[in-house]
C-alpha cells in the first residue's frame, strides 16, 4: 500500500483566493487542501469517495486513471515523490458550474536529475454528496475551465 506523502515546509494556503461564500463543493475541496496541508491524512480521505477517479495531465506520457483511495495515495506519492524539495501553494478555489476549479504553483527539484521545476497547475475537482468523486489535472487553466464546463466529464 503507498505511503500518502504528505508535505514539508514551504505549503501555503493564506494567500489563495476563495469565494466569500462558497457553496458546499468548495468548502468541500478546501476541507481536503487544509488537512493536506496540516497532515491530517485520515480527514482528507474522509472527505474522498471510495470510488474517485483522479487523472492525470492529458499531456503526461502514460497516464493513466487512479481509483479509489489507494489511487489518491499512489498519484500523489508518484508525484511529490518524483521532487525533492516539493512545495505547494493553493492560489484560487472557486466554484465553476458544477466543479470546483483550483489554482495551485508548485517548486520542486527533480530527484533524479536536480532540474529545478516551477509551474502552476489547475485541478478540477467533482463532488457529489459531501465527498470528491473526480480530480482531473491540468497544465493550463483553459483546459481546466473546459473540463469544468463540460457536461460529458461527469464523474461516474
């Protein structure tokens, strides 16, 4: 079973730009980001459906669809694994018609080959019932505002 690795220094939530009122949904994914952020792995899960489906970058060579809560851990421990020196920074959360849209910008260092990585990332996040169902990744926000916005991404 893979180990959730949850992060070190260097994680930021304060600065993200929230709704004033955010629907359940929203309060929903903060929910998860916040107990990311303090460690507190099993009030995470809680708030993740057994049955999620997370994907990946559609860019990233051989993706392919993580299931299930062993699938959260085994998408995010191939992630930050892949990174020393990993840091995350939620920047935006905000509902956009039936999803939850995120803003985030990562640093890291390649493990392997020391290459320095700063980006910002969009996630997609579907929630049904007061658990995350979906979370789909993307490199650009378009690509994320569509998936949001297309009524053929529901969630399963």
């Amino acid at each position: 079973m893979p180990t959730l690795l949850l992060p070190g220094g260097g994680i930021k939530l304060s600065g993200a730009r929230l709704a004033s009122m955010p629907d359940e949904s929203t309060q929903v994914v903060r929910a998860a980001f916040e107990a990311y952020f303090r460690g507190d792995q099993s009030t995470m899960m809680a708030l993740v459906d057994p049955e999620i489906v997370v994907t990946q970058f559609p860019e990233q060579v051989d993706t392919r669809p993580y299931h299930g809560h062993e699938g959260v851990r085994e998408v995010m421990a191939d992630w930050v694994g892949t990174w020393d020196d990993w840091s995350i920074e939620l920047l935006d959360l905000r509902e956009v018609g039936e999803s939850v849209v995120s803003a985030v910008h990562q640093r890291g260092r390649g493990s392997g080959s020391g290459a320095a990585m700063e980006a910002d990332t969009w996630f997609v996040w579907r929630v049904r019932a007061g658990r995350i169902v979906r979370w789909q990744m993307f490199s650009s926000e378009r690509e994320a505002l569509d998936a949001a916005t297309d009524p053929l991404a529901e969630a399963p």
